[in-house]
C-alpha cells in the first residue's frame, strides 16, 4: 500500500480492470486508490468479482449518459434492455431494476429463465442496448414511446443517422471512468473528471448493493488452462458457444 491510502487496507481484495494499452504480463498489479476501485464484499468468490467491475460498469455508464444514473428513476418510467442475457445487459437489467425502472428485456428463448420480464404497454422511455449490432437498435428504438426522453444508450460505434429525428443516441465506453482520454472503437474520448467520481461513486454503491445481496455477480464458468487457456476461451466465444455466463481463467 502506498504512502497515504487510507481508503483501503492490506488484505482487502479489490477489484477493477485495466485499459489495453496498459496491459502488464505480471502477477501483481499497480493501481492508484484515487482511481475507482470496487472492495470486494467477503462473500463474494474472487470468480464472481471478475465478472462485476468492467460489465457493472459498461452498464452503469451508459444508464448514465441516458438516464442519470444512480437518481431515482421517474415514477413509472420504463427502459428496454435489449441483449438482457449478455453480461453487460444482466447487470443493466440489476442497476435499472435498483433505481426504479420497469424493466423490460429481450434474450434468445434459451435463457428466458435468466431474464425478468415486465410487460410492455405504451412503450419504453429508455433503450439500453447491450448488444448495439446485427439489427439490435434498429429493432430496439421501435418500442419508444411517441412522446418521452427516447434515450439510447449503446456499447458500440453505430451510423448514428440510421435513428430517426427525436431519438437520442449516446455511446458511451466503460473506460472513461478510469479518467484516461482513450482512443477505442475509432472513436475519441477525452478524459472527464466528472466520470471518475461517477465511478468512485458508483463502486461504493456496488459494494453495498452486494453486502445486501440486492444486487448479484453474474453467472459465471471457470475454465481451464490458466492464463494460456484464455485463447480456446475466445475461440469458445467466436463459435457462439457462451451464454448467459462469463468464462474465468485463475492465473496465480
Ligand atoms: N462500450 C464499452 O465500453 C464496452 C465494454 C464492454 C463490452 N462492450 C461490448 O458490449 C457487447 C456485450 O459484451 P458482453 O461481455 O456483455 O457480451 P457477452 O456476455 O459475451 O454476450 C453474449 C450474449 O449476447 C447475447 N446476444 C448475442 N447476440 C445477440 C443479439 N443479436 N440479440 C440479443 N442478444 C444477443 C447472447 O444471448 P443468447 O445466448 O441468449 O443468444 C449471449 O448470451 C460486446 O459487443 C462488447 O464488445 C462494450
């Protein structure tokens, strides 16, 4: 622990995720504590901590940018959630659910058992969009309410003047919470104070929610291999094998 961090203590686990170009091939990682950072709850498995801070918080910030995230949401708002099943949409479902929203959601029929599932009369205010590809906002930005905000919030680069006069379109990348300008998906972000607190905030939250088990870690599989077995994972992944479930490799 570095000279001056009072905000955690040695032998606390914590957790986050780091940017690419960042990357280290080490066991043991450097990390600002001034930087967001979840403390993990005891009864947490560090298997399901791997699955929180990068998902959690790719759905957080997008149900900021198009909602704002953490208040309150309006009373009788709704908010669609297409991709419900992917892990950013299983924690977007959680987090609109924790604030108030009626959620409704799509998913493949094989894990309509993961999803929860609201009736959708009169349309959506919101639309998060976890998958953002293959038809999803087009078919997705169709359950907007005539009049409402008509936000959507998407986890990748899209034509953004496929969507009609109205409809708000708003990307947002989970990185800018680490407070770094990035350059991803060709686009570029600069760094954002307000999205560091955001963060700090939001990590504090997560910590609770867990302790009170109102929120919960996505499913998860541990595979094999170690770090080396990270490559059959991906391959896994391209052959449409994963579902509702994150693959987690033990390296140490
Ligand atoms: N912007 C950012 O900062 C950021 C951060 C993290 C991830 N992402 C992006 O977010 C996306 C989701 O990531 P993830 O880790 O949540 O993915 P994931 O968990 O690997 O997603 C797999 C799930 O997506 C569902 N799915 C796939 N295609 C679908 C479609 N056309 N319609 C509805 N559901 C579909 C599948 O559902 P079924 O099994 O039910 O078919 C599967 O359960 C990825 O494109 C990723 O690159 C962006």
């Amino acid at each position: 622990m570095g000279d001056g961090v009072s905000n955690f203590k040695v032998g606390e686990r914590v957790g986050r995720w780091l940017l690419r170009r960042r990357l280290p091939r080490l066991e043991y990682i450097l990390v600002p504590a001034s930087l967001p950072l979840l403390r993990i709850p005891e009864d947490i498995s560090n298997e399901e901590a791997a699955t929180i801070a990068l998902a959690l918080g790719t759905a957080a910030i997008g149900l900021r940018r198009i909602a704002n995230f953490p208040e309150q949401a309006p009373l009788g708002h709704t908010i669609l959630v297409w991709g419900g099943s992917s892990s950013v949409g299983l924690y977007a479902i959680q987090l609109a659910r924790l604030v108030g929203f009626k959620v409704i959601t799509t998913a493949s029929p094989k894990n309509h058992e993961l999803i929860v599932e609201a009736s959708g009369r009169g349309g959506v205010d919101y639309v998060y969009d976890a998958i953002s590809e293959q038809g999803s906002y087009e078919a997705a930005v169709k359950a907007f309410r005539k009049y409402g905000p008509r936000r959507i919030a998407l986890v990748l680069p899209v034509d953004e003047t496929a969507f009609e006069p109205g409809v708000e379109a708003h990307f947002s990348v989970v990185s800018t919470l680490l407070g770094s300008a990035v350059s991803l998906f060709g686009r570029y972000f600069v760094d954002d104070e307000r999205d560091i607190l955001f963060g700090q905030k939001l990590y504090k939250q997560v910590e609770v929610w867990l302790r009170e088990e109102r929120l919960k870690a996505n499913p998860h599989a541990v595979r094999a291999g170690e770090l080396n077995g990270v490559q059959d994972g991906l391959k896994f992944m391209k052959e449409g094998k994963v579902s509702g479930s994150k693959l987690v490799y033990r390296i140490a």
